[in-house]
C-alpha cells in the first residue's frame, strides 16, 4: 500500500543552535481520518527507535495548516543520488547493505514495518 502524505521539506531552521529540517505531510484539509491517525503512528513509533543508522525523530505536531515531524538533521546525500552519481564498489554496497539491515532489523524488533 502507497503512503497517504506526501513528504516535503522546507529550508532548514536554526533553533538552539542545530539544524533542525522541517518536514510535513499534506495540508490538514487534504488528510482523510485514516491517514492522520497513519501518520500519528507512525511518527511514535519512529519517536521510540534509537538506532545509528536511524534517522533521531524529536518531536511532531501540529500547526493551523499542517502536520510535522521534527527529526534529525543529517549531512549527505541519499543513497539513490548516490547510486545515480557513479557505480559503487563492491565492499562499500556490502557494507551499507549490512547497516540498512541492521536499522532494518532494529525496527522490525520494534513492530515496526517498512512498507
């Protein structure tokens, strides 16, 4: 099943000194019941993982237009930009293959399943 939001971020914000990304789901008027309570879901479930190779959610809410999950700032580019860059060698496929099952795994012993 597709997710029901559509991610997008916003310019990164300064608060306490950190970059924080501010990223959100669809507007509030274009939520169906069901997938507000996905996302609510969703972004608790994340809140409880603590896991190096998963992104930090600190907190979610929500304002008169949106709703939000404020999570980690992470320097880099994502692996499909990556793998679009140049072919990756061997040992470095392996080597992130074993940190995405890793993280995998970690959330699977949570109940948590990636779809």
């Amino acid at each position: 099943m597709a997710a029901e939001w559509v991610w997008f971020t916003r310019p990164k914000t300064r608060v306490l000194d950190a970059l924080w990304p501010s990223n959100s789901c669809l507007p509030k008027s274009r939520l169906t019941p069901q997938a507000l309570e996905r996302f609510q879901r969703e972004a608790h479930a994340d809140f409880a993982l603590n896991h190096p190779h998963i992104c930090t959610v600190y907190d979610s809410g929500s304002d008169a237009k949106e709703h939000f999950i404020a999570m980690e700032f992470l320097e880099g580019s994502t692996l499909k930009h990556r793998i679009n860059l140049r072919p990756i060698q061997a040992d470095r496929i392996i080597d992130l293959g074993g940190q995405i099952v890793d993280a995998l795994d970690a959330a699977h012993n949570r109940g948590i399943i990636h779809l």
